[in-house]
C-alpha cells in the first residue's frame, strides 16, 4: 500500500511539471519571436538609413525621365559620403528651403534619413550645380552656362527656346546645391528660391539619395 501511495505521488509530480515545462517553451518561442522581430526592424531601418529608400514621384517635373506615379530608389551612399555630382538626380528633404517651414532639427533630419515622418516634404531635382560652380542661365543659344561652359542636356523633355524661362546667375557656395527640373517650364526648383535666403540653394545634408533605379 505505502509502495503504490508513492508511486501515486511521483505521478502526480510528474503530471504537475508537464504544464510548467510546457508553458517555459512558449515563453523562450515567444522571446525568440520577439527578438526576431526587433532584429528585422533594427535591419529595415538600417537599410533605409544607410542602403536605399523607395518614393513615389508625384509631379511631371522632372518628364519625361520621371513621370507621376513612378516608383523610384533612391540610394543612400552618395549623400553619406558626400559624392553627389553635376547631373545626378537626387531626392532631398524640402523643408525649410522648398517647403515654407523651419528646417528639421536632429532628430527629424534622422527620422527623414531612417524613413519616418511625413512623405510630401521631399522632392526630386537634378543636380546642375555643385559647391564652388557658377550657373548662369543663359548663353546665346538658350543653353544654361557652368562655369562658362554650355551645358549638354539630353535629359531635357524638349529642346525649349531656353534652358530656363528665368535669367539667373549665380555661384554655390560649398556644401550647397543648385537644382533644376528636366521639364524646364512645369518645375519649381532653385529658380523659385531667388532672392530668399539661401538663394536657392540646397543644403547638401538635405540630400536623401541619388536615383537609381525607375519603377
């Protein structure tokens, strides 16, 4: 009797311990789940802030190279190690310059970098003019100068009667960009900044990406 009351007691034991055993798995699934899930974000923003971002292209402001509704990537790299150049075309983060407001403090300015914020504050341009450039609009043949030099254009939706339908020239100072639209005429870029502070031009450190790729 007192040998079978024991062995009664060891399996009440052992079918206690089932459901702890049982309930410590899920709980290490679920720490493991949720580990899993906070590297995948870590990652996805890594790869925002430092690989490629991806934009819709809302206007026809850059036609026919870009035109509304295309889905574009833009990739990190040349704005984090400063090489953007003449003739890239580059989404940068308005505020401040394009969009009538101050611009992002740090902590903004990271989140554009990462992805997070608002979406209408950034806008695509092409790069005509780098820190220590003059550009002047326009020679005797409608063509835009670069330090002195026509500039070739074959990117532009038409060849128009001129480069730009606003006379300017200027020089950009150094960490700062000049920015035009390939459709000359249905473009608000650096043109639309004269005389403001700044003078249209765009601070390097606004700069998202460089386009690479067209969805």
């Amino acid at each position: 009797m007192h040998h079978s009351h024991a062995a009664h007691e060891g399996a009440n034991r052992s079918t206690g311990s089932r459901p702890r055993a049982s309930s410590g798995g899920w709980r290490r699934w679920l720490r493991v789940g949720g580990i899993v899930v906070l590297i995948a974000v870590v990652a996805a923003g890594l790869i925002r802030g430092v690989g490629v971002q991806s934009f819709t292209v809302p206007s026809a402001s850059m036609s026919p190279a870009l035109e509304p509704g295309d889905r574009i990537v833009a990739l990190r790299a040349p704005a984090l190690f400063d090489t953007v150049e003449r003739g890239d075309v580059i989404v940068f983060d308005g505020r401040g310059s394009f969009v009538g407001s101050l611009p992002p403090d740090t902590f903004a300015q990271m989140g554009a970098w990462f992805g997070i914020g608002p979406r209408d504050v950034y806008y695509v341009k092409r790069v005509i003019g780098v820190g220590g450039d003059t550009v002047q609009c326009c020679d005797d043949d409608g063509r835009l100068l670069v330090n002195d030099r026509p500039l070739d254009e074959p990117y532009l939706k038409e060849r128009p009667r001129a480069a730009s339908g606003v006379e300017f020239a200027v020089e950009v100072p150094a960490d700062r960009l000049w920015v035009l639209g390939d459709n000359r005429y249905d473009s608000t870029d650096s043109r639309a900044l004269l005389g403001r502070p700044g003078g249209g031009m765009i601070r390097d450190d606004r700069v998202i990406g460089t386009v690479t790729s067209v969805g």
